[in-house]
C-alpha cells in the first residue's frame, strides 16, 4: 500500500480507486512536483520550475494535469497581483491506494506496479542524496537518522494492523511537528522523509 507523504489534520489520506487519477502518477516529474508542493505548502509554477530544474510551460502542464484530478488546488489569496496561479495539495494527509482496488483489470495492475516502481525510484534517489551528502548534516542529524530492516514472522492480517500502527505513528509524530512549527517552534526543525515498506517473501 504505497503512501504519498504523505497529510489534514484528523483526516485519512485520499485513497485513489479511480484508475485515470493513479495514471496521473506514472510521470515521475509529477511525482516530484507533487513532493515539492507538499513540502512548500504553496508556491507557483515559477517557483516549483525552479526547483526541478524545468521550464515553467512543461511545469505548468503538469500541475494542470495533478489538479484535473483533484490532486492539487489552487491556494486563493496568494498572488499580490493576481497574475500567477498559487497552488497548494488538496489534501495535507497525502494519498494511498490498494492492490486490490486495481487487480481485477490487467491495465489496472500494470498501471499500479508502474506507479509504484516510479515512487519507489524517487525515494531512492532522495535517499541515496542524503548518503551523498550526510557529512555536511553534522553529528546530530547523522546519529538520529536510521535505515533499518526487521524480519517478522506475521501472518497477512498481522501484517495488515502492523502496517496501520505504524502510520498512526507516523501520524501523530507529523501532527506533533506541525504543531510546534504553528506555535513558532521553529528551530532546529528540517524536512524529515521516512520510508516504509512491508511485504511478504520466502527465504
């Protein structure tokens, strides 16, 4: 069950069953401009360009196209002049979706898997910059950080409520954050990626 950063507060995230919206995510710039509107809470095509390194036209269709599918929305009240759009995620707890949702079709199973490798493409290339650069994150940020394997022995129910307790976690350390950040606990504070993946194998 593959989760966007993941986030309204008390609320689940979007669960995605309509197989037109999960294409939308087959694109691996959307998927980082998604990512980088839910990290900037808002900001324009011109601002999310600059940070993907894209021109502001090719931008500008994507977040058409995250926001035809209900995505992203517009943030009102942003633009001094009216004049550029300001955009904002539509919903702050993310998205998820479900295999089951989609494997009844051969497309929808092709289309999931693809979406699902794109992510999985993302957060490595996210992480494998943190390796790259974790020196110049300093002693504290380097020992608090973790990259950790468990093995257990579950059955697919276990698993299953092992897998929502972890995001009831992952929940109220998110809530937690943006709490202090309101109340102008600022200091100190970054921008944290957890990565979590639960799955069956035999050795």
């Amino acid at each position: 069950m593959p989760e966007e950063e993941p986030e309204e507060t008390g609320a689940d995230p979007r669960r995605i069953t309509d197989l037109d919206a999960l294409k939308v995510f087959t694109h691996p710039l959307r998927i980082e401009l998604y990512r980088a509107l839910f990290t900037a809470r808002t900001a324009t095509a011109s601002q999310l360009a600059d940070q993907v390194d894209e021109a502001v036209s090719l931008v500008s269709y994507h977040l058409r196209r995250l926001a035809a599918h209900g995505f992203i929305t517009e943030a009102p009240g942003q633009s001094s002049d009216g004049r550029e759009r300001w955009w904002k995620v539509s919903s702050e707890r993310g998205f998820t979706f479900r295999t089951s949702d989609f494997a009844d079709r051969p497309e929808g199973a092709a289309v999931m898997g693809e979406v699902t490798r794109q992510l999985l493409a993302t957060r490595y290339a996210r992480y494998s910059a943190y390796l790259d650069q974790q020196l110049a994150w300093g002693k504290e940020w380097t020992d608090a950080s973790f990259s950790s394997e468990y093995m257990p022995r579950l059955t697919a129910e276990e698993m299953h409520r092992f897998g929502e307790e972890l995001g009831e976690l992952i929940k109220r350390w998110t809530d937690r954050g943006r709490a202090a950040e309101e109340a102008g606990d600022t200091e100190g504070r970054e921008h944290v990626a957890v990565h979590l993946y639960g799955f069956p194998y035999r050795p």
